[in-house]
C-alpha cells in the first residue's frame, strides 16, 4: 500500500479509554465529521458525549483493524472516502445507497 494512500483521513472515531471504543453492535463506528460523531454521541447518551475522546483515522489505520479482525461502520460521507480507496488495494466494495432511519443513523459495517 502507497503512503499516500495510507495516510488519507477516512473520518473520525471515538473512545473512552485504549480498550472501550464507540461501537454501533460489535463495529466501531466511522464518522465523516467531528461534527457527525459528536451527533451520534448525543443520541446514545450525555454520558458518551461527555467522556469521549474524538480522534480522526487514516485509510491504513482501518485497513490494519480490519486485517486483525475489527468492524468497522460508516457513515455516509466516511464510507465515501473509504471504498473508493480500499477497492484500489484488493477490495471490493460498492456505492451504497443511504437511507435516513428513524434514528437518523445508517451505516454500512465493513469486516475482514
């Protein structure tokens, strides 16, 4: 895999601590935006929004995770800047189509 390639900003992730990441069921969740995981923090709790740490990832970063065996949700926009990139290293990913839920959140989960 290229540098440039790794190094592209996917999107952002949260955590409380180096073992409790921001998961929607067992997949951490990828948002395109601080702004958009801040929104998804509020709709789970003031208690995940308040602890949280907001960090962005790389495109390697999730490449690595998923090589260990990590899920990975997306968000739209996040998930628009991740398929492209991945289906140049051997994936083979699709447009997906984004529906609104009740909840406002979709994502499209992403395993090794």
């Amino acid at each position: 895999m290229s540098r440039e390639i790794d190094t592209k900003v996917i999107g952002c992730f949260s955590y409380k601590s180096k073992k409790e990441v921001t998961c929607d069921g067992d997949a951490c969740i990828i948002s395109g935006s601080e702004k958009s995981m801040r929104d998804y923090l509020l709709s789970m709790s003031n208690e995940a929004h308040d602890k949280s740490i907001i960090k962005k990832t790389r495109f390697g970063e999730i490449i690595q995770g998923l090589k260990r065996g990590g899920a990975y949700a997306f968000d739209e926009e996040s998930y628009n800047r991740f398929y492209p990139l991945a289906n140049r290293v051997g994936y083979n990913l699709k447009e997906e189509e984004f529906t609104p839920t009740e909840t406002g959140r979709h994502f499209v989960v992403i395993r090794s």
